[in-house]
C-alpha cells in the first residue's frame, strides 16, 4: 500500500527548525595545498626536477625524478584511456574484429603446438631455399590474401554498424516527433478553448483509438513515455462525473475530483498492453485503472507507486521489478481479494478490488512492502507462490479455497 506522500503546498510551520547541513571542507590557499591539489603543478615540478638532474650531471637527482614523472603522467593516461577501451570492448563490432583476429591465432598456434608444422620448419634447417621459396609463394601468399579479405570484411561491417546507428538515431527521433504529434492532438481533442476538459463520448473513443494506433507505432520506451503523460495528466483516473451532461467535476484545488467506484476516465486502456513487452522501462505512478495486463512483461522495469489494482496481471512477468509503493489492492490486504468476481468492489474492505495475479512471476522482485507481499501471497497460485521473494510461510493460499468454495 502507498503511504500518503505531504502536500508541497501546505506551508511550513513556524517554529520548524532548519536543518544546517554538513560545512564544506576548508581548502587552504597555500602553495602545498595548492601542489597536492594540482596534477598540472606536480608534473611540472618533476620536470623540471629532472631536466635539471640531466643537465647538472646529477643521476641521484635525475633518476628518482624521472620515475616520479613517469608515475604522475601514468596516472593522469591511464585512467582515461582504459575507460576508452572498456567502452571500445562493449562495442559490438569491435568484440567481432577481436573475435576475427583470435579465430587467426588460434588457427596458427593449434598447428604449431600439435607439431604439424614441423616438417616445414625442417626445410629452414636444412636450409632447402627451393621448398622454403614455394611455401612462402603458395601458403603464405594465400594466408596473406586472406587475412587482407578479413580485413576488408571487417571494415565493411564496421560501416554497416555505423549505418545501423544512424538509422536507429533517425528512428527515435522519428517516433518522439510522432508521441509529441500524439500529446499534441490529445490535448486539443479534448480540451476546450479555456484549457478545460471536454471529453464527450465520441472524443474518447477517437483518443482511445489513437492511443492504440500509435502504441502500435513506437518501441517499449516511447510506450512507457506515452503512459506517463497519461498518467500525469489523469487521462487514465476515473473522474467523478455530473449526471446531466456527463461532464467531470471539478475537485476546488485545480484539479478534477476522482471516483474510483462510478467514475468514467477519459481514455480506457482495455486490452491495449495486453502481452506487450515493457521491460527495462520507466512506468512510475502510472495508472493502470483496470487494464488487461496479462502476459505483459515488465521485467527489470520500475513500478514504483504505480497503481495495478483491479488489473489482470495473469501470467505477466515482474522479474526484478522495482515495486516500491506499488499498489495491488484497496481496503486491508486480509480482505482484499480479486476483482472479476461476483461480489461488487469494496474499496473499504478492498473486497473484489485487487489485482489478479495468478501464475505471475515475481523471482527477484524489489521494493515490496508487507501488505502486498502478504496479498501476492494469498492470491497469486503455488506457481507465483514460488518465485516471491521472502518466501510465503505462515500465510495460507486463498486462491485456491475461493475455487474449492465456488465448485
């Protein structure tokens, strides 16, 4: 369950003491402090220090100081030139080229070793120049053409993954340009000449459709950024609506008032993420409102504060999902059960309120409170039982009594 986060515009109170954070560390002006501060003062320093040693004859001076410059250039090289080739050695085509050059080596040191070589090294040491001549013309001379083909192969491949980048730039910034296409067309479907919200039922069925056409459109990221505007703009909350025009009702404070019994939000998602790949992603404080998220993946991806409750989460996969505040339920996890059954929702109790989460896949999920362990626990089936982490002793399965009592 969420816990309540504090208004940011209620003001502080009065007597309320300031907290004084740490003071910064006094920094002294002089030149030693100066000198140990500066790697540019102290390869100076031994530079100079060892040029004088050389000119004044001085090895005693000469060597110390040459090796503390060696030391004081290595560790301003270094560094930075093995984070640029760690980052060279997790590029795709140069992990290819050393794989090339390694296949060359090992396919002359397995001969070498094995001794198959042996007879043609006899030819240097008995210094037969007519054999060594041929081999050199005919093994050689092709070893050599093809190594010069393996270079060339390397090189065009290298081309192709440049080509392969710029293409894959040009297609992000071909699908931001479509989701700011798709928020700017949202907003002035619905939205009236003052900014106020103007949602009739054919308005919403045209927004649904084109959240569903472009969520076709853009990869798992640009999903993700899709739902957060949503989100944040409460396209996706149940808001509480007049019984004459349909209209949502204002809540006093800015913002429209929410109703999570009889509201009607301006965009469904239905079955729009049924099965859609969502992992890696950012989904913080997004609101599911009930989708059918079965199947759906969200492994690796962040939950944080989200709201799953009411939603189908059968099957879906939340390996290593980042479930800090997410909620699962209304009401107290003892009773809260499933939504999808007979009785009506009773966000009191949490009663018919929950997720359903069945055979979900929780192995390595993070960030989860007490509450919606204990209702996961509960709910989810000996499959999900399994995988959750911390384990399900003392806590009995309802999933499967709610069958035995319904058959």
């Amino acid at each position: 369950m969420t816990t309540p986060m504090p208004d940011s515009t209620d003001p502080a109170p009065i007597n309320t003491p300031i907290a004084v954070s740490d003071p910064p560390p006094f920094r002294a002006s002089n030149l030693a402090s100066r000198l140990r501060r500066s790697a540019s003062l102290q390869l100076l320093l031994s530079s100079l220090l060892t040029l004088l040693g050389l000119v004044l004859h001085l090895s005693w001076l000469a060597v110390p100081a040459g090796l503390l410059t060696t030391l004081l250039a290595l560790l301003q090289l270094v560094p930075p030139l093995w984070r640029q080739l760690s980052n060279r050695f997790d590029d795709v085509p140069t992990a290819r080229v050393l794989a090339v050059v390694g296949l060359v080596l090992a396919a002359i040191a397995l001969p070498v070793a094995l001794g198959w070589w042996d007879p043609y090294l006899s030819f240097w040491q008995q210094e037969n120049w007519a054999a060594i001549g041929a081999i050199g013309e005919g093994v050689i001379g092709a070893v050599g053409q093809i190594l010069v083909a393996l270079v060339a192969l390397a090189i065009a491949w290298r081309q192709v993954m440049v080509d392969q980048r710029l293409t894959g730039q040009q297609n992000r910034i071909t699908q931001a340009q479509t989701i700011d296409s798709f928020i700017h067309g949202i907003s002035e479907l619905i939205s009236d000449e003052e900014g106020l919200l103007e949602d009739w039922p054919l308005e919403r069925m045209l927004a649904e459709g084109r959240l569903a056409a472009v969520l076709g459109s853009v990869d798992r990221d640009g999903k993700a950024r899709i739902l957060r505007f949503l989100s944040h703009a409460r396209l996706l909350t149940p808001l509480r609506r007049d019984h004459r025009l349909g209209r949502a009702i204002l809540d006093g404070e800015g913002g429209y008032e929410e109703d999570r019994r009889n509201g009607i939000p301006v965009i469904r998602l239905n079955a729009m993420l049924k099965g859609v790949d969502l992992s890696e992603t950012d989904l913080r404080t997004v609101d599911f409102n009930g989708a059918d998220l079965c199947g759906t993946d969200f492994s690796g991806a962040d939950l944080s504060e989200a709201n799953l409750a009411s939603t189908n989460l059968g099957g879906a996969n939340l390996e290593r999902t980042r479930l800090e505040n997410t909620r699962f339920f209304y009401g107290r996890p003892q009773t809260a059960s499933p939504a999808g059954g007979s009785a009506t929702a009773d966000h009191g109790t949490g009663n018919g309120t929950g997720a359903i989460v069945e055979n979900l896949n929780l192995s390595g999920a993070r960030w989860l409170d007490a509450q919606a362990h204990f209702y996961l626990a509960s709910w989810s089936g000996n499959r999900s039982r399994a995988t959750l982490p911390g384990g399900c002793q003392g806590i009995p399965s309802q999933l499967e009594g709610s069958r035995s009592r319904r058959a």
